[in-house]
C-alpha cells in the first residue's frame, strides 16, 4: 500500500488507509468506514431480496413436480383410454358382426333353395319327371335340416309370423359416452385454463344458487313452434328485415326462382357501412334506392308465430332473445312443426294437410300434401330431418300415428313405419332423430324407433326421467350445467343433438345451445303460447 497517497475524497488531507471496494480508490480511515458500510447494507439488502424469492423455490418445485406428474398420468390414463376404446370397439363391433354372419348365412342357405325351386320348375316344365324327382328329394333332404330362427330372427309361437328382435340401439350408447366424454374434458379444461389464484383473492366466492335469466321473448305474434338454424352464413336482413341472399362467395338463397323479396333490392351485397345506395337491374328506368342492409346473427332461432287467424309468420330470433327479422312471405294455415337444413339451406313447414319446402328466402321450392303420403293420412304432426331425409309423424283416418321418410332431394316417401307400440301421437307430438334412430315424443312417452326395421326399441315414461329433467335443473340454477346434460345425455334417454344445438324432445320444444366459449348455455322453448329462453352462466 502506498503509504503516501492521501484520502481520495475531494477536501480531504488524510492519509489513505486502503482502498474503498465501491470506488477503487484510496481512503483514509474515516471515509473507507463508510464506504465499507455501504457495502454491508447491500449486501443485506440483496440477501433479503434472495430470501424473498428462495420462499418461492419450495412451492415452485412442488408445483412442478405435480404437474410433471400430472403430464405422465395424462399421458398413461389416456393411452389406457384409448386401449379400451379399442378393445370396446373390437369386442362391440365382433358381436354385432356374429348376428350380421347369421343372417347372411340364412340368406344364403334360402338364395340355395330359391335357385332349387327354380331348377325344379324349368325341370317340370320340361317335363323332365326323373329331374324334378330328384331336386325334389335334394330340397327336401337340405329342407329337413334348415333353422333360420336365432335370437334376431324367428317364427312366433303360434307359427304365423316371423318375427324381428328390438336390436338396442348400442350406437347411442357410444355417442352418449363420447358426449359425456367431450363434456367432462371441456369441464376440466376450463379448470386447468381458468385457474388463477390471483384473481380469485379479489373475487367474491362464486354464488353456487344462481338462478338461470330467464326471460319471455317479445315477438309480433303467437309462438308455435321453433328450430335452430345453425349457420347464416349467405343471407342478410334487408331494411324492412326480410332475409335476403347476400351476394357472397358461398351464394345466398338457392332457390329456382329469384330471390325478390322487394322490388329493386336484387343486388343485395352486404356493405361496410351498413347502408348502401343499390341499383335496380333495369336500366331503361335508372332508379335509385336506399336499402339498410343488416348482418345476420351467426346462428338463430327460427320460430313460427301466428300473427292472426289467417297470417301465419316464421321470425327469426337471435341467441341474444331479440326478434331481428322474419322469413318472407306469410302462410294461411296454421304451423304445426319446422326443420331446417343448414347445408341445403332449406326451411320444411309443416301444417296440418301439407309440408310446404321453401327457400331461407321464402320462396317455395315444393311442397307434399297428405294426399300423396296415401295409407289414410289425415294430418301431418312434426318432422324431423337428418342429412338426406325428413321423417314425418302423421295421423291416419284411425288416430293411429305413422311415421314416413321422404328423401330430401326428390320428396320421394322411401319408408314408410306404422310402429307397434305407439298407439296414438298425443295433443303435441314431438319427433327428433339421430344416427337413424327416430325419438318420439307423444307426451307420455319417450319412445325410440329404429328406422331401419320399424322396430320399437325402448319407451320411456316422462315421468321416469325424474332428476334427469333438465328444465327443473335449469330452474333449480345447478351450476355445473356441462355435467348436468352430459349426465342426462349418458342417462340412457337418448337425446338427440345436432352439432351445438341439443334438442331435447320431451321438454316442450327446448333447445340447448352451448356457446363456443362454454360459459353459457342457451334454452328456448315455446310454453304457454310463449318464446321462453333461458340463459345460464356455466
Ligand atoms: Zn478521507
């Protein structure tokens, strides 16, 4: 140490004693002390902050283990899931396919007997005796030894009639399963994404009795009847809120004839702003025209309301419960039941002598009376549709209801079901399908109908559904409405749902609608001449 050198600090004559750790520089005793305790304060200081944060290290190492342990259960529980989905569908699909084997194998023997009986006649008819002798005792020894009865298929006792097993409907079964399946892992993803512990220090504790909003919607006329239509896409209100094709890349109403619901308006294009001036088409008469064109809600409520005894409307009913416009056009009669058909863009209007198939616009396309389904129909109840075909609940002459299948594209009657087992279609009949089987709804009774076969599956008493009833969950305000449907789903009543929209067919006409985030669920039903909808916070 040079002993020579003095204090470094300006003014200071002292002789340097060692140099400050802070500067580098040489102080004297005096000033090298505070220097020095500078140097311990911060150094306290850090080691506070570096215990502050140590208090973090244990949780965070516990935390990551967990999750770490979470990821490997994950990644095990679901291989295990998929093992047993697989052994599920093999074992599953085996067993149907030892029935399916059966009455191939039937089918085959009676195709060897049909070509015998054949043989046989053209042998007779050459009149080749010895021939026909010879077949003759040929069937009668492969005769002696056929059993075409098994468990599906067999002869009634008093050996009238061959009867058909109710094959279960195993594959609503599966589809349950997958729903409850989406439902719980919706439900724990919204757990995993939404916790924050943070947040949920300055929020109050959740309210577990919320009671679902419910309202009566306001609409220009009586409410009779509803469907969901699940994608817009292509259309828009026009200013007097008629629903017009909008000129888009997908196309709008696809309907034979022009879409013209008002005269001057036929180069609808939806505009940004919402008001346009449009040209009519006609040059000679170069007119020009204000028209407000809205957008449409991406998904609606389509609902059929009687506006007087003879003008009958279908409004369109937005999922935020406002009425925002209407189909064009008005019908006489009143309507008992709709469907509509997002992919054809199609409205079915059923009344009491005729479905009336029109265009989104209105515009009727074609349409069935009661007289071309014949077999003594006297009136049309409810429909239903799947992709390619609309199911129709009529009533006979009789009160005995029938139910028939038109093929959407041609209305041809492809099948034809007189169901043993449901006697009559009750006050407010409701019919519904999925994956082919046909629920219906007669007020008492849930039954499910395989469309294939005709055959009664499985009755369910209304009554019976008990807790499952999803209206009184509703009320009640069960806050875990995701597992509530998913356990009414899996329950076994069969419940059909098309994409988002569930439709619960032994609840009035309820419609459930889960939004895309989850966090709401939508019902509407008509009760009591009313639109009521209720909204539920998940
Ligand atoms: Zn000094």
């Amino acid at each position: 140490m040079d002993t020579k050198a003095t204090c470094f600090v300006r003014l200071c004559r002292n002789p340097s004693a060692s140099k400050s750790p802070i500067s580098d520089q040489p102080l004297c005793e005096h000033h090298l002390q505070a220097d020095l305790r500078r140097c311990e304060n911060a150094e306290a200081a850090v080691a506070d902050r570096i215990a502050h944060f140590r208090n973090y290290q244990r949780p965070l190492r516990l935390m990551q283990q967990r999750l770490a342990s979470d990821m490997e259960l994950l990644c095990d529980t679901f291989q295990d899931l998929r093992d047993s989905f697989e052994k599920c569908q093999a074992e599953l699909t085996e067993a149907v396919n030892k029935h399916y084997e059966k009455m191939s194998e039937s089918l085959a023997t009676l195709a060897v007997v049909d070509e015998l009986e054949t043989e046989f006649r053209t042998a007779k008819n050459e009149r080749n005796l010895r021939q026909a002798f010879l077949i003759t005792e040929n069937m009668d020894k492969s005769l002696e030894s056929l059993e075409l009865n098994s468990e599906l298929v067999c002869m009634n006792e008093g050996k009238t009639e061959v009867t058909m097993a109710a094959f279960p409907d195993v594959n609503s079964m599966v589809r349950n399963l997958q729903m409850s399946f989406d439902m719980s892992l919706q439900l724990a993803q919204n757990l995993v994404k939404s916790l924050d512990i943070r947040a949920s220090k300055s929020q109050s504790v959740p309210n577990t009795d919320a009671v679902p909003k419910q309202n009566n919607i306001q609409l220009s006329g009586t409410p009779s009847c509803l469907t969901v239509w699940n994608s817009t896409e292509g259309f828009a209100l026009d200013g007097s809120g008629s629903i017009v094709g909008a000129k888009t890349a997908t196309g709008g109403c696809k309907s034979r004839t022009k879409c013209v619901p008002q005269p001057g308006s036929e180069d609808i294009q939806i505009p940004q702003p919402a008001t346009e001036v449009t040209e009519t088409s006609q040059t000679t008469t170069k007119e020009t025209q204000v028209s407000e064109i809205r957008q449409l809600p991406p998904k609606s409520i389509l609902v059929a309301v009687d506006r007087s005894a003879s003008e009958k409307n279908v409004v369109l009913v937005s999922f935020d419960s406002e009425e925002v416009g209407k189909v064009p056009g008005s019908w006489e009669q009143p309507i008992r039941d709709l469907h509509s058909d997002t992919k054809l863009q199609l409205l079915f209007i059923v009344q009491d002598l005729q479905l009336i198939i029109a265009d989104m616009c209105g515009v009727e396309q074609s349409r069935v009376g009661v007289s071309d389904l014949q077999d003594d129909v006297q009136k049309l109840r409810c429909i239903a549709g799947d992709s390619d075909k609309l199911f129709i609940l009529a009533e006979r002459a009789d009160g005995k209801p029938v139910i028939f299948g038109l093929s959407k594209k041609s209305n041809e009657v492809q099948l034809k079901l007189a169901v043993t087992g449901i006697d009559k279609a009750g006050a407010r009949p409701r019919i519904s399908v999925r994956d082919r089987m046909l629920f219906v709804d007669d007020g008492e009774k849930l039954h499910t109908v395989c469309s294939i076969t005709g055959m009664l599956l499985a009755s369910n008493s209304v009554q019976d559904k008990g807790k499952f009833d999803l209206n009184a969950e509703l009320l009640r305000g069960n806050r875990n409405m995701a597992a509530l449907v998913a356990q009414q789903v899996s329950s076994g009543f069969g419940t059909p749902y098309f994409g988002a929209a569930i439709k619960v067919p032994f609840n009035d006409d309820s419609v459930i609608e889960f939004s895309t985030d989850s966090r709401r669920c939508v019902a509407f039903d008509v009760a009591n001449n009313s639109l009521r909808q209720r909204v539920f916070e998940i």
